[in-house]
C-alpha cells in the first residue's frame, strides 16, 4: 500500500487529503487526471511530488469508492 504517501491534517488544505509533506491535494491530482492529464502532466503541473504519488491519489480514491454507499432521499 502506499498510503503513507498521503495525510490529512486538520491544519492543511482545510483538511483534506494532501500528498505527504505538501499541500497538494488528493483532489487536484484526480482533477488532473480526469481532466485527460497523464501522469507525466501531471508531474510537471507537480514537480516535488514522484510517480508513487500519483499512484497513491488514485489508489486512495479506489479505497474510498469501494465502501458501501446508499443514496438517500433529501427531506
């Protein structure tokens, strides 16, 4: 696993999930790549984080999305 390549620190990017040591979001990385960026776009756009970076967003969204979700109705 690579997720100790990501944190989330309350003090950080409002919390969120951050590539370890920056302040880049798990986020702007899956933005990137779901706007068509490829990995090397990717490490450009960021160039302190490294290919197991990348990975470890990605990684860490399929982990999130492979809990069980129930839509429910708004009141």
């Amino acid at each position: 696993m690579r997720e100790e390549l990501i944190e989330i620190k309350p003090d950080v990017a409002n919390g969120k999930p951050v590539v370890k040591g920056t302040r880049i979001t798990v986020q702007s990385v899956l933005e990137l790549l779901a706007a068509g960026d490829d990995v090397e776009e990717v490490l450009k756009a960021y160039p302190s984080i490294t290919r197991e970076h990348v990975l470890a967003c990605v990684e860490m969204a399929a982990r999130i999305m492979g809990n069980r979700f129930s839509a429910l109705p708004l009141a």
